[in-house]
C-alpha cells in the first residue's frame, strides 16, 4: 500500500484488517523484523511551506531528506541536526525521507552542541490505529498541553502513529567551518580532550574519536570566519599539552569528514553493528575496558557519550553482554544508558531484544501509550521487542 494523500492513508490504516509494516523510504530497517501488509510512505511527498525569514520548514512525511536540504541549501540554511543517512553502515538503498528522520530520532554528530531531530520539531500531523487523523504543535515554538505529541513520535518508530507531515525549525549555515585534529590521543586522554573543549567557552559543534591505528580526535568549530579562526587558535592553546595538533581548513574535507562520522563509514563491514549511549566518564572508564578485545572496532561521537561498536562473530553473546554492562551500575556510574542493536541480519535481529530493556514503570507507560494511540495493536508491532 503506497497512499499518496493523507485521507487515502487514514482510509488504509482504518481498514486494515492485520498488522502493518509502515516504512518510509526503507533505508533503516531497525528493531525486530515486523511481518504484515506494507504501508510505504514514499509517495506522500512534497515541502508544504517553507519560510525562510521565520526558519521554518513544514513537508510532507515522504519527502525526501535530498529534497529538503537541497531547498534549504538554496536558502543559506539547514537541519542543524545533521541526520545520519544509514545506508553505507546498512548497505541498504532507497531514499531516506523526512518521516524515517523523526520516527527513529535520527541525530549526527552536531547533536552535542545543538540537540536531537526532536528538539527542533515543532509539529506533526499522523493517523493512529484507528485511523482518525491527528495534529499537534505547530510552526512556532510554543508551550503545549496534555500529551506532547511531537516529542513522542520522534523516537517512536511508526509505533504509535504513521507521520503525514512535519515541521521544523531550521538554522542558518554558518560562514566557516575549521576541525582540530589531535594526533595520537587514546582512553583517558581522547576523553580529556573532548571534555575540555565540550566543555569550554569555544563553542565546538562536533567532537568524536577514532581509535585504532590511527587515533585521533576531531573537534568541529563552526561560525563566522573570524570567529571560527579565533576559536581555533584559543582551542589549541586549550590542548596543547596532549600532543600532535593540526587543522582541516578546507570546506570539502571536513564535508567529507564529518560526513563520515555522521554516516559511521568505519563500521560499514562490520557484520553486527550497535549505537550505545551512556555519560562520557562511563563509556571511556567503565564500558570499554570492560569489553575488551570485543572493542577493537570502535567509534565515538558527542564527546565521548555515544559509541558505534562493530562486530564480526559472537553477535547475539556480546549483544547480550552489552546490554548487561550498560545496564550495570558498577560500570554505568551515570545511572543509565542504552545499547541498540543497529545492524544484524534478519535471524540476529529476531532472536534479540533489540532496543535496551525499559525499566518496569517506563515499560508500562510505553505499552499504556501504545494502547491509547494503537489499541488494536497493528502499527509495527513487535518492532520494539
């Protein structure tokens, strides 16, 4: 089923009769396996007002992302959030849409310093499992009431309601864009580096680490020109007693670098893949000495707090131990964090809680949620294990 309007999708949803499968462009296929009737979003698509001097942006679900930053770009403007385009790490193809970016919450690397797809998400249109349609937000900033809706649907992966339109608030693109690259870096140190400069008055928009080989640590500025030049300088002063520094200048590099980063290429592979978020402390201290030789293919992004792991073999044992470690407080001194199997074939992904386990009372909140929005319990179920 591939409706091309709003009305022909309610129509859909209200008549099904089993489970759907609602997908956008198919370029994330993330939790379990769902098995019922395809609801593909592709065809509901187009920007519906875009205005440039409020910075707001409103489409519909299946447009894709190519289109909106190509119409933004056109403008001087962008998602700051810079959504990861899953495709290299998953070796899917397809076109990722608008829709996909807000059902998974999908952030990159500038989440750091800006915040998630959610938090620039000012309203959403979507059928629920009834198939009535509902809207909440709008195309301003404001205060809400009750349930707040745009937040809930960000993350929750078509299982509460399938997204026909969106809005968001966009940034400008800054002047200049430079990124420090700290040579030779690792455990304690990288974690040092990211800490001093996330943490500094210079207003770093990117910092991750590649072990390895080669390690190194990345930090973004972004801005004015004379700003960004500044910034650089001070920020190297900041670091200077951790060793070898350089600087990318060049637009194209650090395109291509932080588009690597956003896009996990390292790991593309990797057989098994996951996205572990925990405080930076435990994943640098706690986390990956605990894991061992499991942690040689690694990469780290916001400052430390988020971890893309890679395996080849013993997938669904480290899954396992993982989600154990994550949840362990010894090691997790943050109190909570979250390993989510990102990429595993069909039977991995079938055989695992995929997601990390809620707590008992989240648990429930979640299933009442899904209850209230699904109570026939058709919209990808089982998706989130």
């Amino acid at each position: 089923m591939k409706p091309k309007t709003e009305a022909e999708l309610a129509d859909m949803v209200g008549a099904a009769s089993g489970p759907l499968h609602v997908f956008g462009g198919g370029t994330r296929p993330i939790g379990h396996p769902v098995t019922g009737a395809a609801l593909g979003l592709s065809d509901m698509s187009g920007i519906v007002d875009y205005e440039p001097g409020a910075l707001t942006l409103v489409a519909k679900a299946g447009t894709p992302v190519a289109g909106i930053e190509a119409a933004l770009a056109g403008e001087g403007q962008r998602l700051a959030f810079e959504p990861m385009d899953h495709r290299v790490l998953l070796g899917t193809s397809g076109t990722p849409t608008i829709g996909g970016v807000v059902a998974a919450n999908v952030s990159g690397p500038r989440r750091v310093a800006v915040g998630a797809a959610r938090d620039f998400l000012l309203g959403v249109r979507f059928v629920d499992g009834r198939g009535r349609v509902l809207k909440n937000g709008g195309r301003v900033m404001k205060n809400v009431t009750g349930y707040d809706l745009v937040k809930l649907l960000a993350g929750s992966h078509g299982t509460l309601g399938v997204l026909s339109e969106v809005s968001f608030k966009v940034l400008p693109t800054p002047e200049a864009v430079r990124t420090l690259v700290l040579h030779g870096v690792t455990g304690r140190d990288a974690l040092d580096a990211m800490t001093r400069a996330i943490t500094s008055p210079f207003e770093v928009s990117g910092a991750a680490h590649l072990p390895g080989d080669d390690p190194r640590v990345l930090l973004r500025i972004e801005g004015f020109a004379g700003s960004v030049a500044y910034r650089v300088d001070r920020l190297k002063a900041l670091l200077a007693d951790l060793g070898e520094i350089s600087v990318i200048d060049t637009p194209e590099e650090n395109a291509a670098l932080w588009r690597a980063i956003r896009d996990v290429e390292a790991l593309k592979d990797r057989a098994a893949v996951w996205r572990i978020s925990m405080t930076p402390g435990a994943m640098m201290t706690g986390l990956l000495p605990a894991l061992g030789d499991d942690a040689r293919h690694v990469q780290l992004d916001w400052a430390g707090g988020l971890c893309w792991l890679g395996a080849d073999t013993g997938a669904a044992e480290l899954h396992g131990r993982l989600q154990a470690l994550v949840a362990d407080r010894d090691v997790n001194a943050g109190g909570g964090g979250h390993a989510t199997l990102i990429k595993g074939d069909e039977a991995l992904r079938a055989s695992v809680p995929v997601f990390q386990p809620q707590p008992a009372p989240i648990a429930a909140l979640s299933e009442g949620l899904r209850d209230r929005f699904d109570p026939r319990g058709i919209l990808n179920p089982g998706l989130m294990g």
